[in-house]
C-alpha cells in the first residue's frame, strides 16, 4: 500500500524569549493508507502537538513531512488549506459543535467550505444523518445531546466530506466507558471502509481497535 | 447575497449587541450627516446660481493706510464697469432699508439696490416678469420693482402683483418681476431695486459693494491685474495709494461661518472614529466569545476568507442599520440646528440631505462599520487555532484581543478628551465675548429703530424736531429714566466709516484723510449710555448756527492714536468726504471707547457729531429704564406711533437681545462642539464599561481565587477601578497633547482664552475623572460582590 504520511526528522519546539522548550523531537513516522494507529503516552509528551502537525494546522516545525504524496515545507497556506480539506477529518474530545448551529447545521459546516452545491449538501447531510441513525436529532442543537450523542455527530461532521485522513484527539475522553466503545466499533468500521485513522488515547481498550501503537516520551518515539 | 441574509439572520439572535451597533453608528454617522450637510451647502454648493464660483465681490484696499477692504464709490464702480474686460457683468448691490407705504402705516423692508444687469449677472431670471433693463438703472428712468419670492408669499400672499404699484420711502414703484425662491445672495432683500446714482456723485465717498461674474476664460487673477490697472489710470489726486482687486463672492459669503463649520466637521469626525474604535471593541468582546468555532471552522477546513466573509457581511448589515437610523437623526439634528439658531446660516443657504449628503453619509458609516469589522477580523484570523482547541470549550479570549480593546478606550478617552478640550475652550469663548467690557452698560437698556421715510420728513428741521418731540414723549414714559438716539446703536450690525483730516497735522494733511468711525448722537448719548466722559464736555444741545461751529467727541481710542500723549480738546477736525476744509468741527469732549463693530474687534477711533447738526433719515432712541427694558416695548411703540405716526419702526428691542445676535455663531459652535464633545464621552464611557465588564467576566474564576485565598472585596474594588482609571489617565495623557494640538488650529475662533489654558485642561481631567470613575463602579462593585465558592465552580 502507498505511504499516506511520512515524516522524517520533525521537531517542534516552542520559543519563550530566551528559552526554547523542545516538544517533539527528531519524529520520524510512516503510515501507509488504510492503517488505524494508535498514539499514546504519558501527559505531555506531546501527543497533541503532533496531531496537530499531522492536521496541517500546524506548519511551524522543522523536518519534512509529505501527506499524500505532497511535501509540506514551503507550501503555501493557501495550498496546504486546500490540502487540508481535501485529505483529513477531525474528531476532537471536546467534541467542538458549534451551539448555536443544529445537528444538520454542523454537519453541513465542513461542506459549506468546499465547493458543493445546495442540493447536493443537503443529500450527502441527510444521507450521513441517515448512516449515523441520527436523523431525529437533526434539527436538535448541540446542548439538547448526550455527550455521546455529541461525539457521534462530532465524528459524522469528521468523515461528512469523505477525507482520507481521519485525525482523532482523545475521541472518548470526556465519555464514559459504554459510549466510548460505541465510538470505536464505529472508527473500526469506518476504517474497515477504508479511512486512514490516527487516535489518541489514554486507554488500552481502545488501543486495541487500531493495528498500531506509537509511544511517545518526553517529544520522542518510545521503542 | 446569502451571507448577508446569514448576518441578518445571526444578528437578529442577538438583538441586544446588534441595536447597541446600530444606535453607535447611528449617532456617528447622523452628527456627520447634519455638520456634513451644512458644509455641503455652505462649501461645496455655493451660491444657488449658476456657476457660482465666477461670482467675484470686488473692493478696493489702500494698504499704506491699513485700509485692507472697503467697499467702493460711484465712479469708481463705474469705472470698473466700463473698463474691464473680464467681466461678462458688474454690478452693485448696495443694501438698505426702505419703508413701504401700506394701509396700517409705514413698514420697514430690506432692500437691495442693484445694477440693471443684476440677475443677469446671477444667471438667475425672475420666476414671474422680468428683470430690470438696460437704462432702468439711469437717473429719470421710470421707478422699477423686483421682490423677493419670499417677501412676495409673506407681504402680498403670493398674488398677482406684476404691474402693481408700490411706494417705498414715499416714491411710486412699478412691481415688474418675482425673484426666484431662496435666492437671497449675497445678502437677504425683500425688494430689489434699480440703483441710481446722481452723475456727479464723489469719487471717495466708499458706501456701494460691488460684485462681478468673470468672463469665459478669465480668472481671478487676471481680474485682479486688470482692476489693479484701471485704478491706476484713474487720474484723481484722491485715489492716490488705493488699488483694487477682487475675491470670490462665495468665500465672502461664508467667511464668517467657514472655520467654524471646518472645525465641527473636524469634531464630528473624531466623534465618529470614536464610533468606529468603540464597535471595534465590541466586535472583538464578540469574536473573542467564538475565537473557539474560528478554530473548530479552521480545523473544517474553512479558509481565511471563509472565516472573514461573515464578519464582513455583519459589518455591511450594521452600516446600512447605522446608515439609515443616521440618516434620521441627521435629519433630525438639522432641523434642531436650524430652529436653534436660523441666523447661524446666510439666508441663501437652505441645507438639504442631496445626494452627495446621502452618498458621504453612507460612505461613513460602512466606512466606519468595515474598519471596526477588519479589526475583529485581523484579530480572529491571526488567533492559531490549535491553542483555541486545545485550551477546551472554555472560551478564554487570547490576550492580545484583551489588549487590543483596551488600546481602543484609550483612544475613544483620547479623542474625547481632545473634543471636551475644545469644546471647553469654545464656551470660554462665548462666555468672554458675552460678559466682557462692552464699555456700556446694556442690561437696563431699550432700544427703539426708526426711520423717517417720504415727504413729511423732507427736511433736516422736520426731522430735528420730530426727532425732538420724541425724546420728550418717550422721556415722559413712567419707568424711563433717560432718553437720546444715536444714528449707528454699537453692535447693532451696521456702523458708517467717514474720512477726516486734522488742522496743523503735517502726518496727516487734509488731501490724505484718515478713516474713522462716525455717529451722529443726541445730547445725553453717553450718559444714557452709561460711557463715561474724560475730559470736556458733551456736545451741546442746540444746532450749530453754521457748520464751521460744529461741535465734536471723539473717544480715547481717537486721543491715543491722533494725540498720543496729549489732549484732544479744543483740536479741529475736518471732516465729511475728503476732508473738506471748509466743514470743521471742534472736540469738545473725549469719551471712554465702546466695542462698536464686533465683540471681538478692539475699539476704533471714532467721532460722535451731533445728530442735530446732520440729520439722517434714521435715529435708533436708546432708552434707560427702571423697569426690564422688554416690559417697555409696546408702550414705547404706541408712543412713537401717536406722536409720529409717518416714522417707521423698525425695531424696538432690549439691548441685550442686540448683543445676543452677536453671539449667534459663536453660541452656536459651543453648543454644537459641547453637545459632541458630551457624545463622545458617552461613547468613551460605555466602551470603558464594556471592556471592564469584558475584563471581570473574564477573570471571575480569578477574582473567585482571589476572594478564597483572603482578598477582601474592597481590594476587588480596587483592582478594577485602578485598570478602569489607569486606562483614563492614559487616554487623558495623550488626549490633551492631541488638545493642544488641535486647539492651534482654533486661533481666531477664541477670544480672551488661549489653547493652552490650565483651567481649561484642569477641568477637562475633572470631568474625564468623574465620568470614568462612573464607568468603573458598576462592574467593579459586581467584581467585589461575587461569591467565591460559585465563581470558582463557574468554569
Ligand atoms: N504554546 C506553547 N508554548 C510552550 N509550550 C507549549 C505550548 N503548547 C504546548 N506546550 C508544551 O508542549 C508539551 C506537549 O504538549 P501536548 O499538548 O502535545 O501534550 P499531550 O501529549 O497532548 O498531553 P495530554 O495527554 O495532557 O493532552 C507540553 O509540555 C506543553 O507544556
Ligand atoms: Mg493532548
């Protein structure tokens, strides 16, 4: 299978006046497409640091890093922007639906960035509210939702335009157990369709689900 | 389209942000509308006639006797006519009052002679006849008539009046014409008439102001080279040393109101920049809310345009909101502004909301909307939208928006600070100008106009002694203490100038008169007056058997500058046009000065002759009274009408009001700057309140640790009300260096109070001080009254 991302040599540090604190640190990182990875480590070890890198929406790190056969350096934001939305999904813990935009709404949101007509908005929205068994919550703001119902709308918003790449920041932390596995038998069938996932996770259990665990330490790969 | 459908539609789910928007740039964009619509009819329009800016005034100047602008003589304006070739007209327009003959008894009207070319000049031909002929203009010429259209509508109720006669100052008048509407230029008339002049009128005797209308491809300039040379060729001894020249009529026509008008201009435009520092503020308090859906929309994909479009549409919704409620208060002000104060503004000028009006108006609110909105947007675009997602759902605005809302109070305090200072200085102003030493006492003062029209009053002896019997009828009125007149009231808006020589002066021979101003008063003048009399005596209560016996005061201005050092008394004074030697007049009396022409102007030398020995057609009674002078007026009107019932009243007011028409401007411009000024603290005082508001819901969670780890509210007090009044004194600071500045450019427009006044800054801080200080009290008394434990749960 071809090389989704690969990362040589990634460092990131964080420039305090004077001082420099190193946070990732000589990363080098292959994921081939159609791998579910798995990323863990102790707090601060700079796990979100580098999703965010992986998501494009960091582009202040040295080191090269090609996604999907393009070379991040020296790409213009514009370009890495379209990038972006052409190639990765996010799922964040906090689930982050906008409040004052109903289920529909947030889901239309990634659409409404990418060039797609109404009509078919609305059909790939309804088709989604449909794959997701959320259809009755459709016209349901955000606050009227379990937080595991928000989650499952927070990933249908994540996979709605069809990414290759679907990045996952601690998908299941502010969930308890039962809701948490629900949202991973869905990442597992989502990969199983063929989306790329990388996850970030405290847990075990949901550890297993992927094909691959990367340790982190301190900003470097654990072996 | 559709995002603006959105804007509509986000802005309505939050009505309370969006009215505050709107009412902001409402007030912001209406204050510039009303300043910006006189400026538009005063500055930019002009004159109602067609290409205004080829009316010129034309003048005449003798600089080696510091005389920069008069008006001209007779043979000179017909000189100027005659020789000039950059002139398509010239004509004169010399203004008067006349009475006019009706069924109730002599009325007063203001009119204007003018040259048969007049409205041919103006470019502006009667609405209803037509305007006057060559010859109309000529001695012998039968007796023509023009009316204004408003005089038309107000005295005969708009009927048909073309043919008509009319008898003004007892002479019969053929109406051949209707003016056209609101074309009162240069100078309000209620009739217009063809000026005759005798043909050996005097060169020298200055009384006639004359404008022209340049010719296709001349300019200013060669107009003034040309008039330049016409007095040259003139070859009488008289015109020695003057020259002529000429200026737009335009500029004349608003030189009074044009810096004032700039400097509210001025004022308005920061009071809206005020507007836009105060919504960028507030967008940003609002932005900082959602910097998290920024980052969660960045992370979706959404570009920077994508996330910049939908402020930008909320801004192009707030400035058409903003636009047309300004456009009602504009309205709104204006007509307050005319009502205020009508005689602010030339007659000719009627300001309206045209479409220039309409199209600033709008450019300022989306001007003012757009710049606040790229504020909010640069700041919302910058934020890096990991750290938003990271810091979780609470939304915590970053720091540098917090800072950034703070640099706009200090520029909101700023700019108020500088309009307060200006605003303080301008009613320094006024109050100068209205409580300074007029040297006379005008409280307990009557004055009473007159004008002693037609036949019955042909001659000086029928004047003199109906001029007399009035004195004793009016002496009589109970609750009148004294009773005299003079010819020219000080500050009554119209004063006579005469050339004069002086015996044995070798510096000023009787063939190079000086120019003084001149009255002719009736014995008791000064005294009535309340002007003290310094040496001598006064003039003397009988005519002079002949004029080399007439008797003469001057006042001290006069001695100081004629007889430095040395008395006046007993000095002769050639006098009338040219000085003719063989018309003298002995100073018998030096009298203290009086502000005669303008408030602002220093006292000038003057001679006071006796209205007895040169009797115009014109006497104002000035009346001392025991009671309030207004209570008096009818009394004194019946009185004039029983005993002589062919004068003309033309007024009969206190004096004070008199003084009070000279205020007009300058009360204006405080006003107007004073209520901007009071605006723009508002504006200042709500954006500090908004901000520390911001700044304490912010910090809850702080002040709650605060409060737990022993803070006692008053400490919290404290806290808050020191950034409140730390970001005053900043704005304090750097708004009354900006004062200073600005206050530079006021120079003429102050009187008595200089820029740099420390009581005028002093107070400014105290208001500043007492203004912010209500700003603060609210949120920090919320800051100081919160309940720890919940502030602590509060995420
Ligand atoms: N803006 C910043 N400036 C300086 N240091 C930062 C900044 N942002 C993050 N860091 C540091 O980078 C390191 C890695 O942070 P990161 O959020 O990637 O950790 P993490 O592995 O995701 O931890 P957790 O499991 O708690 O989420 C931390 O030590 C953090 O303090
Ligand atoms: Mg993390």
């Amino acid at each position: 299978m071809a090389d989704l991302i690969k990362l040589e040599n990634v460092e990131k540090r964080y420039v305090n006046g004077a001082v420099s604190t190193w946070v990732l640190r000589r990363i080098s990182l292959t994921v081939e497409e159609g791998e579910f990875v798995t990323i863990m480590g102790p707090s601060g070890a700079g796990k979100s640091t580098l999703l965010a890198i992986l998501g494009l929406l960091d582009a202040e790190f040295d080191g090269s890093y090609t996604l999907d056969g393009t070379a991040i350096h020296g790409l213009k934001p514009k370009l890495r922007g379209e990038l972006a939305k052409r190639t990765i999904g996010f799922v964040f813990q906090q689930y982050h639906l906008l409040d004052d935009l109903t289920v529909a709404e947030n889901l239309e949101l990634p659409l409404s960035y990418r060039d797609m007509k109404g009509d078919e908005r609305k059909g790939l929205v309804a088709d989604t509210l449909d794959r997701f068994q959320i259809v009755g919550k459709k016209d349901l703001f955000p606050r009227q939702l379990s937080g595991g119902q928000q989650q499952l709308v927070g990933v249908a918003r994540a996979v709605i335009a069809k990414p290759k790449l679907l990045l996952a920041d601690e998908p299941t932390g502010n969930l308890h157990s039962e809701q948490g596995a629900e949202i991973m038998e869905l990442f597992k069938e989502l990969n199983r369709q063929g989306t790329t996932i990388i996850q970030i996770t405290h847990s075990k259990e949901n550890a297993a689900y992927g094909n691959r665990v990367v340790r982190l330490k301190d900003g470097w790969i654990a072996d | 389209m559709s995002e603006l459908r959105q804007a509509l539609r986000r802005l309505g789910r939050s009505p309370g942000f969006a009215l505050l928007a709107v009412a902001m740039l409402g007030l912001g964009v209406g204050t510039n509308t009303a300043v910006f619509s006189l400026v538009n009819t005063l500055l930019l329009r002009g004159l109602p006639v067609p290409a205004p800016g080829d009316l010129l005034s034309l003048f005449q100047s003798n600089p080696k006797r510091g005389v920069e602008r008069d008006v001209t003589s007779v043979p000179n304006f017909r000189d100027w006519r005659d020789q000039s070739t950059c002139f398509t007209h010239v004509s004169a327009v010399d203004p008067g009052q006349a009475t006019l003959a009706t069924p109730e008894g002599p009325e007063v009207l203001a009119i204007t002679g003018v040259s048969a070319s007049f409205f041919d000049l103006l470019g502006v031909p009667p609405v209803a006849g037509r305007g006057f002929r060559k010859g109309e203009d000529e001695e012998g010429a039968p007796l023509t008539a023009i009316l204004s259209h408003r005089f038309w509508q107000s005295r005969f109720g708009g009927r048909p009046m073309l043919g008509s006669p009319i008898t003004l100052d007892g002479r019969p008048f053929t109406v051949i014409g209707i003016a056209k509407e609101g074309l009162e230029v240069p100078v309000a008339t209620d009739v217009y008439v063809p000026a005759i002049y005798p043909a050996d009128s005097q060169r020298g005797a200055l009384f006639l102001p004359v404008i022209a209308r340049l010719a296709k491809g001349k300019t200013l300039a060669d107009a003034r080279t040309q008039l330049a040379a016409i007095m040259e060729r003139i070859p009488s001894e008289k015109e020695r040393g003057w020259t002529a020249s000429a200026v737009p009529l335009a500029e004349d026509a608003v030189s009074d109101q044009r810096m004032s008008l700039l400097l509210l201009q001025g004022a308005v435009l920061l009071v809206l920049l005020i507007v836009a520092a105060n919504l960028a503020a507030l967008l940003l308090a609002r932005a900082a809310r959602k910097t998290r859906d920024g980052a969660v929309r960045a992370a979706l994909g959404a570009s920077r345009m994508d996330l910049a479009a939908p402020l930008l549409a909320e801004g192009v919704v707030l400035a058409l909101g903003g636009w047309l409620f300004g456009l009602l208060l504009g309205r709104a002000f204006l007509a307050v502004l005319l009502v205020a104060s009508p005689a602010a503004l030339p007659a000719w000028a009627r300001p309206v909301l045209d479409g220039r009006v309409l199209l600033v108006s709008l450019g300022a609110a989306l001007g003012t909307a757009l710049l606040a909105s790229l504020v909010a947007i640069g700041q919302k675009v910058r934020s890096v939208p990991i750290e938003a997602l990271r810091e979780g759902s609470r939304a915590t605005p970053s720091r540098g928006s917090r800072r950034a809302q703070a640099v706009f109070v200090v520029l909101e305090l700023t700019l108020s600070v500088a309009l307060l200072g200006l605003a303080g200085l301008t009613l320094r102003t006024l109050s100068n100008l209205a409580t300074q030493n007029l040297g006379f006492e005008s409280r307990t003062l009557l004055v009473a106009n007159l004008l002693l029209p037609g036949a019955e009053f042909e001659t000086p002896g029928a004047r003199r002694s109906a001029v007399q019997a009035l004195t004793e009828r009016l002496s009589g009125l109970p609750g009148v203490t004294s009773v005299s007149g003079t010819t020219t009231l000080p500050l009554g808006g119209n004063y006579n100038d005469t050339v004069f020589g002086l015996e044995d002066r070798p510096d000023a021979p009787a063939t190079e008169p000086n120019v003084t101003g001149v009255d002719q008063v009736l014995p008791g003048y000064f005294e009535t007056m309340g002007m003290a009399l310094r040496e001598g005596r006064d003039l003397s209560p009988r005519s002079a058997p002949d004029p080399r016996a007439s008797e003469v005061v001057v006042n001290q201005a006069f001695e100081r500058r004629y007889f430095p050092g040395a008395s006046a008394l007993g000095k002769r004074v050639f006098f009338g046009p040219r000085a003719d030697p063989r018309r003298a007049a002995t100073i018998v009396g030096v009298v203290s000065d009086v502000k005669r022409e303008s408030l602002r102007r220093s006292e000038r030398p003057q001679l006071y002759f006796s209205y007895l020995d040169i009797t115009p057609r014109r006497m104002t009674f000035v009346l001392r009274t025991a009671l309030t002078p207004g209570e008096l007026s009818s009394q004194v009107r019946a009185a004039i009408r029983e005993v002589a019932p062919a004068a003309a009243i033309t007024s009969v007011t206190p004096m004070d009001s008199v003084l009070g028409d000279n205020l007009t401007l300058p009360r204006f411009l405080a006003g107007l700057l004073t209520f901007f000024a009071v605006t723009a603290l508002v504006l200042a005082a709500l954006g500090l309140f908004g901000v520390l508001s911001t700044v304490v819901a912010q910090r809850t969670n702080e002040i709650g640790v605060r409060l737990a780890l022993g803070a006692k509210p008053g400490d919290v007090f404290r806290l808050v009300t020191g950034q409140g009044l730390g970001l005053a004194a900043a704005g304090l600071a750097l708004g009354v260096g900006l004062s200073l500045g600005l206050g530079r450019l006021l120079g003429g427009l102050l009187y008595g109070v200089s820029a740099t006044d420390p009581t005028n800054l002093a107070s400014v801080a105290a208001v500043l001080f007492t203004v912010a200080s209500l700003a603060c009290i609210l949120p920090a008394r919320r800051a100081a009254s919160l309940d720890p434990v919940a502030a602590l749960r509060e995420e």
